[in-house]
C-alpha cells in the first residue's frame, strides 16, 4: 500500500482564492450607490374585477422588471411597501364606493413616505370624485403606458 508523503500536494491546504478589494467609492455616491442597489418594495391592492387580472400581472411584470420586489398581500398593507398600487372598480356605485373606502384605508395604514398610485376603472369614470378626494396619480385600463412617466 503507498503512502502519501507528508509534503504531497493532498496535503497542502486549499486556499480560495482572496477576492479583489472593491474599489473605494466617492462618499457623494455612496448614498446613490445604496439606492440603486436597494430594491424598492411595491404593493398591488386589488378591489377591481376579474377582467382586469391580466392587467394586473402585466402590471406586476413591469414593476418587477423595473427593479421593484413585491409584497405578496393583495389586500392588507404592507408597512414595508414604499410604491401601493389601488386597482379599483366604477362599475357601480357601490364598487366605486368601495375603492374610495380602500383609498382612505390604504391611506391611513401605510407608511407616511408611502406612494400611492391610483388606477383601475374609477379615475376615467369619475375624475372629479378622484380629484377630490385623492389628487395623486392615476392610470387607467385605458393608459397603462403612464406608469412609465409616473415612475419616472
């Protein structure tokens, strides 16, 4: 039977290999450099109806492709969300009502440096209750494409 000698190469210590120092990063960007890298938290708060779910994953699929992660509740506010999206319905005035009262309750619930970015049927049905009672952003079925601009 051989015997490994005790200066055989098995014996050596394996070392990874030391990783590069990262370069030293002006203190003036170091505060950009943390918000690039942090993802923001979006949250999507669906009172719509059905017909809007293809909409919605859309929607969710641009957040995400711009660099946003996701809170996983449709419906409780997430403390941790810095972007809500309300997805309502104006199909009648009781739906309408309804996503006004998820308004004032997202509103009171979420984190004060919160956004909030109104959509679904509602801004294009009754703008004026929307300028009212909200005044913030909105999309509609009609003008997703605006997301982009909002979240410029």
């Amino acid at each position: 039977m051989r015997q490994v000698q005790p200066n055989s190469i098995l014996e050596q210590p394996v070392t990874p290999p030391k990783k590069p120092d990262p370069p030293d990063i002006d203190p003036r960007c170091q505060a950009l450099v943390r918000k690039v890298v942090k993802m923001v938290k979006a949250q999507i708060i669906i009172t719509s109806c059905s017909r809007r779910s293809l909409e919605i994953e859309q929607v969710k699929r641009f957040l995400k492709g711009n660099g946003f992660s996701l809170a996983s509740d449709d419906w409780l506010v997430d403390q941790e969300a810095e972007l809500i999206l309300l997805s309502t319905c104006g199909f009648t005035e009781a739906a309408e009502d309804f996503g006004f009262e998820t308004l004032h309750r997202v509103q009171w619930t979420m984190k004060p440096e919160a956004k909030i970015i109104l959509g679904g049927c509602i801004p294009e049905i009754n703008p004026e209750r929307v300028s009212k009672e909200f005044g913030g952003p909105t999309f509609s079925p009609q003008s997703y494409a605006r997301l982009n601009g909002i979240l410029g």
